[in-house]
C-alpha cells in the first residue's frame, strides 16, 4: 500500500502538496478522502534546504570523529535542511577515506550528498584554523582517490604547485572544484576558473580582502558568471552590508552556507558565542548558527525570494541534482521545508517523511471523512 501524505492549507502557491512514497505526486490536486493530513495554514513550502560546507553539528565535529556523520544528519532538519555536503578539513592521512566510508552507512534526517574536501591543499597565508602542519600541497593521486570514493567537492588555493591541474582533474571527474583558503590574485583565480574551478568557499573569509586596484580571488570570483558563491550569510563572517552588495552583484549565483562547527574542528577546541566559534586566541572558526539563519539574514537584504534560491536552487544546479531537490515539482523527490511568515522552520520532510516538526507546528492526522 503506498505510503501518502498531503499538505493542506499552506499559504500562497502551492496551496497543497499531495506526496506519495517519498515523491511529490501532485501540486494543488484536488483533495483526496483517507490521507494523511499536515495542516500547514499559515505556512509557505519551498524545497528542502541545500547545504553544502557544514563541518560539524551538536557535538559531532566531523573531522576529528568521521562516524559521527550519519548520527549527526538527524540534527540537520531543524535548520530546514534536507541535503548536505558533510565537511572535512585539513587533516591527517586516511580522515577523509573514513569519512567516505562513513557515508555508506544508512542516515536518518538529512541525507549526504557526497564529500565536501576543505584542505589540505591550501595556502600557508589563509590557513584561518585549519592545522598548518597538515597543509600540503595538491597530490593528483590521492585527489583522484577521493572523487572516486565519493568526493562531490574539494576546495584548494589555485596558487599552488599543482593546483591548476588538480582543477582540470576534478572538473574532468565530475566533481567541483572550490577556490577557498587562498592568497591567489585576480589573475591566477581567473585562471582556476577557465580550469574548471566552479565554487567559491566562503567567499571573503580566508581570502586577500577586495581593494580596488588588487581585486584578488573575490574579484575574479564575484566578475565570472561561471562561478558560484559560496557565502557564511550569519552576519559574523560576513558583515549585512556587504552581503547585500553580493546579492546585487552576483544575483542568482549565491549558494548560502552554515559553515557549521561543533564545539571543535578538526579536534580544535572553539569557544562558540553570538560572534562565531571561535580558537581561544580569537581567531574565527565557523559559524554557530543553522542555515535557516542565514536564509533570515540574505532575505533582509536580498528578499525573501532570493534567500530561498540561494540554498535551494543554486546549489542544486551546482551540484547537477536533477531529481527534484531544489524544486517542488510532480514526480520530484519529496524534499520539503514548512516555513513561517518570518522564514522559521515549522515542518522539514526528507523523502517523503517527517524528519522535524517544530513544538508549535500541528501533527499529521487522518484526513476527514
């Protein structure tokens, strides 16, 4: 027997989703007698969040206890995310192999999309907290290792020896390459960029600031419609102002991103407050808040709109998702967030089931009659 539910009520278009078997099999269908009913008055539903850098979440730091990744994608629901790309740092010989491995493991709550690769191969200038011991520079054989095991992506500093070819590796697999943790001018990122580089990773932090005669990585980066931008919309890594400058700048380019951290990273003790999480000597080191927060801070200055795109649409183009995550459509997976008037998550569906329904959302019941 098919297992059915359907959203009423929800505020503007679609006013009802009908989902069967973890796929969206109609949008403002007419209403059928027996099936599960979520009351979703008041509400708007919009694709599942897609995050793409998260490094750690509750007490599970990712890089430091990779098999605490499964475990950990219960969690990310809360936020309105329904699709990740867990994150590994710099770190030692074999982390990222067990994270791969990790991943093969059955996951309830959001579900893994692959590896996101963050160092070792980046700049001994941009290193923010990552282990500068660690940081080595790109070895094309191990980079194809990873994409073969399940890397999707793999953020590196253009600059170095190597690092032109392991663009056009990564690209020439399938994967993306990311321009992140960088000392790179213009010109080198431009060429990152005809390589095959298609991402930046957490644009503006770890990375030369932007002057108007030495535009850098974030020149190069905001000026080439072929890159997405990743961006740390919290308010901290990033200040409103300028987030809005990006928004106008880059338009439908913007991909949002938690960075995400534990109470660690990389087994780097961080002290997490409002200002970020932070190394004992100040040094920033990710984000403490979930995605949805970000999705509230782009829509101040972007649009409501536009924050939605941002961790939905845009990441999944990125990502050559074409199963339905990022859209609500007939025959698309059934990955759905129910979002209040002030863009709170009230009710994450992953697949076709309830994976958070916050305190004040209603439960599903029998439909009447």
């Amino acid at each position: 027997m098919a297992d059915r539910l359907v959203i009423e009520g929800l505020a503007g278009n679609p006013g009802r989703i009908l989902v069967t078997d973890g796929l969206i099999e109609a949008l403002d269908g007419p209403a059928i007698p027996g099936v599960t009913v979520l009351d979703g008055e008041g509400l708007t539903a919009a694709p599942g969040f897609i995050e793409l850098q998260v490094n750690g979440v509750g007490d599970a730091d990712f890089t430091a206890d990779p098999a605490a990744i499964p475990g950990a994608a219960e969690l990310l629901p809360r936020s309105g995310v329904t699709s990740f790309l867990p994150t590994i740092v710099t770190s030692t010989r074999g982390t990222v192999e067990r994270a791969l491995a990790a991943l093969e493991h059955p996951v309830d709550g959001a579900a893994p999309l692959g590896l996101h690769v963050e160092g070792p191969f980046i700049s001994p200038h941009r290193l923010g907290v990552h282990d500068p011991g660690l940081r080595r520079d790109p070895d094309l054989g191990e980079i194809r290792d990873w994409l073969a095991g399940g890397a999707r992506m793999i953020t590196m500093a253009p600059e170095l020896p190597g690092a032109l070819e392991a663009v056009e590796t990564i690209a020439a697999a399938g994967g993306i390459a990311a321009i992140g943790h960088t000392d790179a001018d213009a010109a080198t990122t431009s060429r990152a960029i005809e390589a095959g580089a298609r991402y930046a990773t957490h644009l503006f932090n770890a990375m030369p600031p932007l002057h108007h005669r030495a535009p850098g990585a974030v020149g190069a980066l905001l000026a080439d419609e072929r890159a997405t931008l990743g961006l740390v919309a919290d308010g901290v890594h990033v200040d409103p102002l300028i987030i809005g400058l990006v928004a106008r700048a880059a338009d439908e380019r913007v991909s949002l991103v938690s960075d995400g951290v534990a109470s660690g990273l990389g087994g780097r003790a961080l002290t997490q407050g409002p200002g970020g999480a932070r190394t004992p000597e100040g040094t920033l080191g990710g984000g403490t808040a979930g995605l949805d927060h970000g999705v509230r801070t782009f829509a101040a200055v972007a649009g409501r709109e536009a924050a939605i795109t941002a961790v939905t649409e845009t990441p999944a183009r990125l990502l050559g998702l074409h199963d339905g995550r990022g859209a609500l459509r007939a025959g698309g997976r059934a990955d759905i967030v129910l979002l209040t008037a002030d863009l709170e998550v009230a009710v994450t569906i992953v697949g076709g089931r309830i994976a958070f329904r916050s305190p004040a959302a209603a439960a599903p019941g029998p439909a009447p009659g």
